[in-house]
C-alpha cells in the first residue's frame, strides 16, 4: 500500500470515529485500561517518580508531547 493509500485509509478511518460518536467526550474523564510489558510498566514508574508526578500525569504529558509532534491540522482535519 503507497503512502497516499494510507494516508487516505486513516482519514476514512478518522471521518468513521468521529460519525460514531468519538471526539470531545460527554465526560470530563475517562477510564483507561493498558497492558504494559513489565519493562514499560517500570518505565512508567520510574518517570513517575523522577518527575514527581502521577503516571496519569506521565501519560497525558507523553501524549501531549505526541500530538504537538504530530500537529494539530493532522489530528483534527475535520
């Protein structure tokens, strides 16, 4: 598959969550259950501690930082 196949794959995949109901929740927060190998589980810790922080702090940052790399106008196309 060539790079403008997927990328035009992830759109419709986009466009489909966002018909289904997904984008900005109802709720404030909302629940989130991961599977981490244990390597990643002790690096969640241990960046927790080191930042001082929660490993839901850990994580959003992570995800922030994430979304800003990736930019806003390819997140939210729509």
């Amino acid at each position: 598959m060539s790079n403008r196949e997927t990328v035009r794959d992830n759109l419709v995949r986009l466009e489909q969550y966002i018909e289904e109901g997904g984008g900005i929740p109802k709720k404030n927060r909302r629940k989130l259950t991961v599977e981490l190998s244990e390597a990643h589980h002790d690096l969640l810790n241990r960046l927790a501690i080191l930042e001082n922080d929660t490993r839901t702090g850990v994580l959003r940052r992570a995800l922030d930082l994430y979304a800003n790399e990736m930019g806003e106008e390819n997140i939210y196309p729509f």
